[in-house]
C-alpha cells in the first residue's frame, strides 16, 4: 500500500540528515585541517629549535589578520542577510488560504442520510476539505515556516556584519599602535 504522507516524511527525513550530516562534516573538516596545520607549525618549529635557529622569517604583521578576519567575517554577515531577504521575497509571495469563515454554505449540508441516534440532536456532518485548499494550506504554512528561518538568517548576517565591522575597526587600532617595522 502506497502512503504519500510516509513517502514525503521519508524525504524530507532524508533532506534532514543530509544537511545534517554535511554541516558536520564541514565543520569537522575545518577543525581536522586546522588541527592539522598547528601541528605541522609545531613540528617545523621544533625542528628549527633543534637545529639552532634562533630567528624565523616574520609573518604577516597581526593587524593585517585581524582586517582580513574582519572583512571575511563581514562579508559572511552580507551574505547570510542577503540569502535570508531574498528567501523571505519569495515567501511573501505565497497566498494565504481562504479562511474558514469564506467556506460556501453548501459545504455545511448534510452529505447523506443522517443515522437518529437517542440522545443526540441532528446535526449535519461537515464535508472533508478540498484537496486544493488543503494544499493552498500546507504551502501557506510553508512558506511561513521559511519566513522564520529567513528572518533567522537576517538577524544572524545583521550580527556578523556587525562583528566585523568592530573587528576591521580593531585592525585599524592595532596598525596604528604597533611597534613593528615593515
């Protein structure tokens, strides 16, 4: 026996653990090759240790990492709140269905005969609900559920952006106030 709703929670279950399971594995993997590089700078370090190098090449002066973190991070935030204003548009362009109160009367009569039980007044039994305005429903539903998760990316760019703008900010101070040569 065929069952959509099993059909369409499976995929959806699916989906989940996909997107689940590769934010894990991106994650992992920054943080394995991370872990990786610390690692090689520690080996090489001791090594030159070993060797009698007392003086290494210098790197890249701190101030011009923290603009670079600043920019990357800035840019993620314009990202994100962008990503979450244009799926916001599109869920705003979804109707909302009709409302109960708009449902024709002929959809209150009785569909057949009505069993007289003791006891109980007669009471028409409503008919089940269209197939369309079912669905008009469900994709309602839909797309305020993706207005949530689009308001929800916009809230978290608008914090990013505003993380690196105070982190480009702090670059700015650090360039001023080194005390290296180039």
């Amino acid at each position: 026996m065929n069952h959509p709703f099993l059909a369409a929670g499976f995929w959806n279950a699916f989906a989940a653990g996909f997107g689940v399971t590769a934010a894990i594995l991106a994650i992992g993997g920054i943080i394995l090759l991370r872990w990786q590089r610390n690692r090689n700078e520690l080996s090489l370090l001791r090594a030159a240790m070993e060797k009698g190098v007392s003086v290494l090449p210098p790197g890249p002066p701190l101030w011009l990492l923290s603009l670079r973190q600043g920019v990357m991070i800035l840019a993620l935030g314009v990202g994100l709140c962008a990503v979450g204003a244009v799926g916001w548009a599109i869920a705003a362009r979804v109707p909302p269905p009709a409302s109960p109160t708009t449902v024709p009367a002929a959809a209150t009569e009785p569909v057949g005969p009505i069993m007289q039980l003791p006891g109980r007044d007669e009471q028409p039994r409503p008919r089940p609900v269209p197939r369309e305005a079912r669905e008009a429903r469900e994709a309602w539903e839909r797309a305020v559920r993706q207005q949530t998760l689009c308001m929800a990316l916009v809230g978290g760019g608008g914090i990013l952006v505003l993380l690196g703008v105070v982190r480009t900010g702090f670059a700015r101070v650090e360039r001023r106030h080194t005390t290296e040569k180039p």
